[in-house]
C-alpha cells in the first residue's frame, strides 16, 4: 500500500477525530488531539495515504527518558496492510533520536493483532492493568520495549 508517515498537523485533526470514533469505544476530542502534536513532550505520527487520506496514526508522550505510547489507531478499512507495522517502526526510530530508555504501551487483552504487533517490534509484556478499559470493560497488557 502506498502511504507516508509525517508528523501529525492541526491540519489532519478532523481526519483524526473521525478515526478515533471509528476505532475507539470512548475516543479522544479534538482537543484532547491537538495537545499531543509534536512538541518537547510528544511525537505524534500520522500515516497518509494517496491525496492525504489519513490511514493511521501514533501518538508518544516522552518524559525525561521514557517513552508512553498513548494511542495506535489505522483505519477499520485499511487494517492488516502493513499501516500499523510502519507507524510503530517510525515511532520506534523517534524514540530513539531522543535516547528513550524504553517505550510503554497498553494494550487490550483481547486485542491479539495489536498484541502480535507490539511483540513484532520487541515489546515484552510486563503487567497487567486491571479493568483499565471500558465499553467493554477489560483489562489491559502493559508492554515495555528497552531501548538501552
């Protein structure tokens, strides 16, 4: 599939807040979006497709030298095309540049792509978060990769 990954702009928002209610039971605001553009704290990664078609994105908030992925979102319709493998790469190689000690990321139990994915990349499960999701409620797989 043809698509590139850029920094997620406020010029992508509205294509943001339509994925996130197509990909998430309770989805982020548009403004909840716009504070994690890339800035000191955050990257954000989008991936567009032919004319902009917005497919996926990646959001990371660093702290010191730690990395938290906040979210991973491709399109219902784009899934299982190499999307969400090429956006966690880019994320990856952001987290490097700023010399993370490691990358975290929550995922649901019952999520077994997004669970092989991360594996993929070297994240390790390291926890549980007990009923940390809701509609449904579920718990979610915490997963560290180590960076150093």
């Amino acid at each position: 599939m043809e698509l590139r990954i850029v920094d997620a702009e406020p010029r992508h928002l509205a294509q943001l807040v339509k994925l996130e209610h197509s990909c998430f039971s309770l989805p982020w605001t548009e403004q909840q979006l716009l504070g994690q553009l890339r800035d000191d704290m955050h990257e954000f990664l989008a991936a567009e497709g032919p004319e902009g078609a917005l497919l996926g994105y990646v959001g990371m908030t660093c702290v010191l030298d730690e990395g938290y992925i906040s979210n991973v979102a491709v399109d219902p319709a784009c899934r299982r095309q190499g999307i969400g493998d090429r956006l966690i790469e880019a994320m990856l190689r952001r987290a490097e540049e700023r010399e993370l000690a490691f990358v975290t990321l929550e995922a649901r139990q019952s999520n077994l792509a997004a669970l092989r994915l991360y594996e993929k990349h070297g994240f390790v499960p390291v926890g549980r978060r007990k009923n940390y999701y809701d509609l449904p409620r579920e718990d979610a797989v915490l997963m560290t990769k180590y960076l150093k």
